[in-house]
C-alpha cells in the first residue's frame, strides 16, 4: 500500500511539472494573441482583458498591400526549401547508411559536423558569394541558404531511419531488376514518410520563423518573408503595436496548425530516426 501511495504521488509530481511547463511556455502566446485585439494603450497592461476586441489591429494588417505577399513568400521559400532539402537529404542518407567505406562515414562526419559551425560565423562570406552570384535581394539567395541550413539535420535523422530498414527488401529488389535509384524511389522512400514528417515539421518552422536571413538578403517589400513584414507597422516614431501583435499572431497560427496536423507522425519518426542509429 505504501509503494502504490507513493508511485501515486510521484506520478501527480510528474503531471504538476508537466502542466507547470505547459503553462509557462502558453504565456508568451496568450499574451501575444490577447494584445492583438487591444489598443495600443492597452497594451502596456500584460495579461489583462481587452476592453473591447480591436478587430481594427487585423484590418490595418490586411490593408498594407504587402502583407499578402509577405505571407505568400514565406510560404514559397517554406514550401521550396522543404521539398529540395527532404530530397537531397534522404538521397544522400541512403547511400551513407547503406554502404560501410569509409569515404561514406567520413562524409557523414562532415555533414554531422556542419551542424555545429555558427551561424554568426558564415554571414559575411554568405554575403560575398551571394553578391557575386548577383542573388542579393532575391529569394533564391534565402532558399539556398535554408537548404543547406536543414541539410545536416535530415542527414542525421533519415541514416539513422535507414539503418534500421532491412537490407533484404534492397536484395529482394536488386534480384527483380530494380536499380539503385529505383530501390530508393519504390522501396525506401515510401517507409520513411514517418522520419520525412518529423524532418519537415522542425525545420519548416525554423525556416518560417527565420529572420537574420531575409533580413541580410531581400531589400525589396514585395520580397519580404512574414518575419520581415513586423518592420512595416514600425519606424522611429511611430510604433503600431496592435497591429504588431496581430500580425505575430497571424504568422504563428500557421505553423502551429501545420505542427497539430502533422503531430502524430512527428512524435513516431523524431523516436525511430533517433533510436536507430
């Protein structure tokens, strides 16, 4: 009776921290969404009710021609680093996690390693290549770059994914016909739909949410991704915070419904690329 009294209290120990940290990180985001629909004398009251809800913060948004622009670019260098990343990195996975020589294991160390450089570190060379590329203020410049930023985690994860599939589905197909490319299209791909939803929820966040970026590289206001956008609604003068408010809203609700989504496949790849190593 004692052991089952105290497992019972260790477990309301641990859903009291949980809930604790739940909240602590709920915060933020509660007081983000409440001010949005404050005045901008409100504002400065944290987590205190709106007096009335100020719709007038989301139509000021939705009045700056931009803003729309702002949220498609976002999404197109999202959608198209995503897409480019997922396929240069489980290709490369599979022949590093498929063959035993060393030249493989010493590119996987290379890959791994890039992870760990700085990002304050590459900013000015990035900035030389991009301008002698003539790829300042274009999005390309963004996309390439979020490319090779997500790189180094896929790697990581779809090795570790791979190494835990069997080799004999590789035979099996080898003995029917199938070519290497073909293997990997038909066979492998498929299984990692699991490792490629984990891989794509974090790093289209982080991609979504990236700010040093655009800002060294896209000028232009048409060009702007939505974390650029923020700039719009303030100046040296003259700061609209409802707005600013409402437009931070705006821009976490969609990666936020893309994570909820996509949740139950994230939880289940994040554990197999992870354990499999």
């Amino acid at each position: 009776m004692v052991t089952s009294a105290n497992g019972r209290w260790l477990r309301w120990l641990h859903y009291a921290i949980l809930y604790s940290a739940a909240v602590l990180v709920l915060i933020p985001v509660l007081n983000i969404v409440l001010s949005s629909f404050k005045t901008n004398q409100e504002i400065n009251r944290v987590f205190t009710l709106p007096s009335s809800l100020q719709f007038d913060n989301y139509a000021r948004v939705f009045d700056n021609s931009y803003v729309w622009l702002n949220i498609g670019n976002s999404i197109f260098i999202t959608g198209i680093s995503i897409a480019a990343a997922i396929y240069l990195a489980s290709m490369a996975s599979y022949s590093l996690a498929r063959r035993k020589e060393w030249i493989f294991q010493a590119f996987y160390l290379v890959f791994i390693s890039a992870s760990m450089i700085p990002l304050a570190a590459n900013l000015v060379p990035l900035y030389v290549l991009m301008n002698k590329l003539g790829l300042v203020d274009t999005r390309t410049a963004v996309i390439i770059i979020s490319i090779a930023g997500a790189i180094p985690m896929g790697i990581m994860l779809y090795t570790g994914f791979i190494k835990g599939i069997s080799r004999s589905l590789d035979e099996s197909a080898s003995i029917d016909g199938c070519g290497r490319l073909r293997i990997f299209a038909l066979i492998i791909l498929p299984l990692l739909k699991p490792v490629t939803v984990t891989y794509m929820v974090i790093s289209s966040i982080s991609i979504w949410n990236d700010f040093l970026m655009p800002l060294l590289f896209i000028r232009t206001a048409s060009k702007k991704t939505i974390t650029l956008a923020v700039y719009s609604f303030m100046s040296e003068y003259v700061n609209d915070w409802g707005a600013v408010y409402a437009l931070l809203t705006i821009a976490f609700l969609i990666p936020v419904a893309f994570f909820l989504y996509n949740q139950k496949h994230f939880y289940g790849g994040m554990t197999d690329g992870s354990v499999k190593m």
